[in-house]
C-alpha cells in the first residue's frame, strides 16, 4: 500500500540553524500539509500547499517557515532560523483530491538544542 | 471560531469493558469528521472518517462513530476494548480540508 514517507526521521540541530525537513508523498496525490506536535500537545496544522503554492497557513507559519517542492516530488518545509520552540514532531500529509482523506507520514522529531 | 474539542484528557476503562469518547465541533457547516490514534512515539492512523450520508461510520480495529449534527459531535465507540488499544486518540476537523484542526487528544489507559 502506498506511504507517505519523511526523512529524516529525526534531526537535532543548534539554535539558529537552518532545517529542512523531507517527505515523499504518494505519488498522485496533488494536496499537500505540514503540522507540527509538540511532545505532549496535540497536533497542529500549519501550511496547506497545491498547485505549487500555498492555499493556507496557520499563524504559526511565520517568515521562519517556507515550503516548495523543488522537484515535483519531495515536499519540503524548510525553517530558517531554528528555535528553542521549534523542537516538535512534524507530519506531513497529503491527499488525491480535497474531499478525500488525508495520509499522514510517519514524522520528524526535530530537536533544537 | 473555528475549534475542536475532547473534554475528556484521560479515560481508563477495563479489558473488554464498552468506550465511547467524545468530540464536539463548532463550525460554520457540517465539516469531514475524523478520528486518529497515535501509539506513543508513533505516527498518526486514521480509524474512521465522515464525509457525508450515513451518520454511523465503521473503521478500523472494531471502532465506529456517530455524526450527531444536532449536537455537533461525533463520539466515538468500541464494544469491547482490547489492551492493544491504550493509545492516544484525536477527534480531527476540516470544512475545505485546507486545514485540519485537531483536539487536544484524549489518552486511553486500559486495565486488566
């Protein structure tokens, strides 16, 4: 059965640094998301992203944040600047068509030291 | 505003004994309902969904739950409760699915 996959699956990383986080989607789907879980809190949405741009975001999704799919198959949100409040699992989800369900990966624990 | 809500953080039943756990919703229209579970340390799995029609969805490991538009909630349910099913549970709301908003989870804890 298809999966959606993320690399790494988990990165620690300094303060201030530069992270991008990766993942593949099942390969037809068209609609794509990134949330982020906070150990202990529930999950949050942050960027919802189709035909190459974003169609929402959350106002967690500051300047710090930005996503693309450089090469039509990875999907990547990258964050600029890292921060303590940064440390998190992120998920990446995607789905074939708005009305359908969406697919979660396994996630990247991100640790900011 | 759109939200999403699990009153109950922590629920402990007994092996074999009945669950339901409840969500409630406030939104505009009638959204996509689902319930995730998540194993400590793992990722999300979708148990059911609700797109429209039947207000009775099944899902998976015996799972099912009820749409209750009156009461905007969608509570869900297990006859019988397996020690494989301590996890943790999330109701999931989204209208467009541009945005998922999800609660704050309700953990299960099973007894012997």
């Amino acid at each position: 059965e298809p999966e959606v996959t993320q690399t790494p699956s988990h990165q620690v990383t300094q303060m201030g640094q530069e992270v991008i986080l990766r993942c593949v989607p099942i390969s037809n789907h068209l609609y794509f998301y990134w949330y982020r879980q906070i150990l202990g809190q529930k999950v949050e949405f942050l960027v919802s992203f189709y035909n190459n741009e974003i169609s929402e975001k959350s106002e967690i999704f500051d300047d710090q944040f930005s996503v693309e799919r450089p090469d039509g198959s990875n999907f990547t949100l990258k964050i600029r600047s890292t921060k303590l409040e940064d440390s998190a699992m992120y998920f990446c989800a995607t789905t074939l068509r708005q009305d359908n369900e969406q697919f979660f990966g396994p996630g990247t624990r991100l640790t900011v030291l | 505003a759109q939200s999403v809500t699990q009153p109950d953080i922590h629920i402990t039943v007994s092996e074999g004994a009945s669950l339901e756990l409840r969500c409630n919703y406030s939104y505009g229209a009638t959204p996509y309902l689902f319930w995730y579970v998540q194993s400590p340390g793992q990722g999300l799995q979708l148990l059911l969904k609700y797109f429209s029609g039947d207000t009775l969805v099944q899902g998976i490991k015996g799972f099912e739950a009820e749409f209750k538009r009156s009461q905007s909630s969608f509570n869900l349910r297990k006859p019988s409760v397996h020690w494989s099913d301590a996890a943790e549970y999330f109701c999931a709301v989204t209208y467009n699915n541009n945005d998922m908003r999800f609660g704050a989870g309700t953990r299960l804890t099973v007894k012997p």
